[in-house]
C-alpha cells in the first residue's frame, strides 16, 4: 500500500516507525515529515494545512490510504477532500473534527449526552460574559476558552475574578487570538489528576488505547507557562479498569453514539482529555486526533498492525479488528529548545543520537529537527522525543534518562520529573 502520513512532529514520527513496521505498507511518504521521519519515508515540502496541495499530490503519486496526525487539517475538512477523491483517510470528517474545532460544540454534546463535564456557559457578548464572571465566579476560580482552535493556546485557568476578566478583555475584545476567541466558554474549575484516553472508532465500535499521562507545563513541579507536552508515560496506576469502563460506558460510547445520530458519524481516534475527581472521570475536552507525546508511548507498546486497524476505521470494521497492547511500561521526555514555549533559536546542531538510540530498550522519535549540511539541526521548540520502554515504569524511566544523557544541543532543557 502506498501511505501518505501528514504532519511532521514527534507524533508523526512515531505513527511513521509504527507503520513501516506494517507489511501492508510498501511505500511511505511524509508532508513535511521531519529529520527523523526522513529516514522511514519520503518527505515532501506541503505543509498539514495545505489540503488542496496534499489532494493532489495524493493523486498525482497514486496513494492508497493517508493518515492525518495533527488537527488543523481535520478541521479543515482534509479527511472530506481526500473522500471526494475516492482516497481512504483515516480522521475524522471536517464536521465531526468541530468535537476540537469548537469548544462550544463539545461542551453542548457533552450536555446533550449527559457526558460527566464541568457546567458551563457559552457567550458571543463580553458583556453577558463579566455579567455571569460577577454572578458566578466572585469568590472562586473558573477556566475560560477561547471557542475556536487557539493551538493551545485559548485556555485560561482563572484563580480569581480579576483574571477571568482579563481573560475575556483579552479574548472577546483585544481578540488576541483572532476569531478563536469571538466566541467563549466559561467553566467551574475541576480538580484531579488528569489523563488522556485515546479510542480508535469506526463510528460504531471503539476500542480504548491504555490511558496516559502528559504533562502540560514546562517545568518540573508543573510550574510555568503551559506548553505543547513536556513528556508522558502509561500505564497509569489510578487507571483502572473499571475506570476505564465507567469513562467507555458514560463519555465515549454516548458521544460517539451522538454524533452518528445527528448525521456526523465520527471515525479515527477519539481522544478524551479527562481528570478524575472523587473516583469519577469528567470530560475537559475532545480531541479529534492522536495526542502528541501520547502516540510516542503508545506506538511502541501497540502489539497490532496499525495499517490494519486504521483502515478497518475507515471501513467501519473496527469490531472485526482487535487492538492490542503490550503490558510493559512506557515513558517519554522531550527535549525542548532554550525560550520554549516562549522564544527560542533554531539550526543548533544536535549531538549525540547516534550514541542516545543504540541504548536498549529506547526510542527516539524526532520533533522539530532537519538535517543542514549532513548535520542534524533544531528546528523548532520540541525537538526529540526520548521514550525508555521497561517492565516496569521505573525501568523505563531509567532508560529514557540515561539515554538522554548522550545528547546536547545548546539551550537544551527538559523536565526531570516526568514518571516520578
Ligand atoms: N498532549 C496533548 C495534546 O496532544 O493535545
């Protein structure tokens, strides 16, 4: 099968390592691909946004099947392009991608079906926005989210009145990130720890990927600003799986049920960004797609052929197709660039990759690099994905941060608690 994978980060590097592995797959093209995917596929320069551009060279290069890693192109209707000329996609269609695309969306599906969420509001006024901030939220935090795709950026956890003002000032007023923020959901705050639960569906069937761990800010002790995801590692030891039940049974199977009802059934991954208070998951947000750095631990631990899993998604036979893991351990740290996710420099050469990948037991799945020169060179703010695998996690994260160790660039940081 010849395979066009879209995106180019640690997550479409990892989802390339997991596909070569497939003997279904015989010829693998990237867009854009990155320094790492480099070596499993061809990289052509179309950017994920690009749809027309990537249509055609799907076309032009006879590709069987694409697959979409980030969000941006699902919600902008990749997967319904690649359909109209007969090109099986794995991802969801443009509108049932509005389960990311629109905070709003999510939330009121998430009333519609009952789903365990915060209570929430939506407002297109800033001035019916302060009025229900000054009802509801004077003496305690709420969260306010920009309504459209804000590239993580449109979260705002507010401690107090006075932020989830600023918030709405800064969103609905300044529109400081543009139209993302023209409409708002303002919600109470929950607390717990949080997981990521990514579901492979057909529309029908969903399967459950094991839950993981991210961890969003850039410092240890989850301190400072937030970021795309400094590391991960599964399994968690609060996922159990009568967890993982009641997160099936009352949140994924009744969205997923709900969406083929209103006439957008939904297939690719599903990803349920959930935190568990009192024993009990409450949905924060969907995804429409992997998660990244999720996918890096969970390729490596994906037992079944993921080229026979994404396409019995597409062809709705997902109930004939089982998903299977291995139980062993899984952790990953990134390497960040110096400034991120504020600024920061990039073409730094990278040391040490070759010595880093020949440990046992490690992978790593590249972010934003490219080669300069017959050099490997940073080329953007998370630049590589070092995974330890174990049997258990302590051994992967022992792996991982020895691995580590062997590599530098200049500015170089990473968390030192990922896994603790
Ligand atoms: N790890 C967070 C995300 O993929 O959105």
């Amino acid at each position: 099968m010849r395979i066009l994978l879209v995106g180019g980060g640690g997550r479409e590097h990892a989802l390339a390592w997991k596909l070569r592995q497939s003997a279904h797959c015989h010829t693998l093209y990237a867009a854009p691909g990155n320094a790492g995917i480099a070596e499993l596929a061809e990289c052509v320069p179309i950017a994920p946004k690009a749809i027309p551009e990537l249509v055609r060279f799907a076309q032009q290069n006879a590709i069987e099947f694409v697959m979409v890693g980030p969000e941006a192109p699902l919600i902008g209707g990749v997967a319904d392009a690649m359909r109209e000329a007969n090109i099986p996609c794995f991802g969801p269609s443009r509108a049932a991608a509005q389960l990311e695309g629109s905070k709003a969306f999510a939330k009121q599906l998430m009333a519609q079906t009952n789903t365990p969420t915060a209570p929430f509001a939506v407002f297109d006024d800033p001035d019916a926005a302060r009025a229900y901030l000054k009802e509801r939220f004077l003496e305690r935090p709420c969260v306010v989210k920009a309504d459209g795709e804000a590239l993580g950026k449109g979260v705002f956890v507010c401690e107090t009145l006075r932020d989830a003002l600023d918030a709405v000032e800064f969103l609905m007023v300044e529109r400081g990130l543009g139209e993302a923020g023209a409409r708002i959901v303002i919600e109470d705050r929950l607390y717990g720890r949080e997981m990521s639960l990514l579901c492979l569906t057909d529309g029908q069937t969903a399967q459950p990927m094991p839950p993981v761990r991210d961890y969003k800010r850039a410092l240890d002790g989850d301190r400072g600003p937030n970021t795309g995801g400094m590391g991960c590692y599964t399994p968690l030891p609060d996922a159990t799986p009568e967890l993982i039940n009641a997160a099936m049974r009352q949140i994924v199977r009744p969205v997923i049920n709900a969406m083929a009802q209103r006439g957008t059934p939904y297939q690719g991954v599903l990803y349920a960004g959930l935190i568990l208070q009192d024993q009990q998951p409450y949905t924060l947000e969907f995804n429409c797609r992997f998660g990244d750095p999720e996918t890096q631990v969970l390729m490596p631990l994906l037992e079944s052929d993921l080229v026979e899993l994404a396409t019995a998604v597409v062809a709705g036979k997902l109930h004939e197709t089982p998903m299977r893991f291995s139980q062993r351990a899984a952790m990953c740290v990134v390497l960040a660039s110096g400034g991120y996710p504020g600024e920061y420099r990039t073409g730094l050469p990278i040391e040490g990759l070759e010595q880093a990948r020949a440990q046992q037991d490690v992978l790593i799945f590249h972010a934003g690099t490219r080669a300069e020169n017959g050099r490997i060179v940073t080329a953007g703010g998370r630049v590589l994905n070092i995974v330890g695998l174990g049997d258990t996690l302590s051994q992967a994260r022992e792996n991982a941060y020895r691995a580590l160790q062997h590599i530098h660039f200049e500015g170089m940081h990473y968390r030192e608690d990922i896994a603790l």
